[in-house]
C-alpha cells in the first residue's frame, strides 16, 4: 500500500503526520511525494522517524515522486543514502 504525503509539511503539522503514519505503518512502505509542494526540511524528520520504525521489523520505506528540493534536502543533511533518495 501506499501513504501519500499532503501538499504542506512543516512544523505545523509533522507531529500529527508522523503519529498518523505510524498507526499505519503496513502503508508506509510506499512514500508517494507527487502533493508535496510547501516543505521545509522537517519532513526529512518525519521520514527518518518512519524508517526507523520500519527497520525494527526489518523493512524500510521506498519515496516516490520526490521533488528535487526534497532531494536536495536530503543530500544536505546526510540522509539521501537512509531515505533512498
């Protein structure tokens, strides 16, 4: 299955995003980012956050349809190779 980021992601609302991925974590093995347009780079917290509690049983996060800010956020912050981006 797949979870499908909304349009903003910032320090409004990522707590909240993050509690509700993690209550579906079977849907968040499939990251789409096709809505993703207002972000800053809290939602490579949200990401890491997800990944970490998909690792413990042994999976991790695929993310679709990245922009290339978040690419690029990603690249500056270290963490491309974790999110496989």
């Amino acid at each position: 299955m797949t979870f499908s980021l909304p349009q903003k992601v910032t320090q409004e609302n990522a707590l909240l995003l993050e509690k509700e991925g993690s209550l579906n974590l079977v849907d968040l093995r499939v990251i789409d980012c096709s809505l993703l347009k207002d972000f800053d780079s809290t939602v490579l917290t949200v990401l890491l956050a997800w990944q970490k509690k998909l690792r413990v049983d042994g999976h991790s996060i695929s993310v679709e349809h990245a922009p290339e800010k978040l690419k690029v956020l990603a690249s500056v912050y270290g963490v491309s190779v974790l999110l496989g981006l």
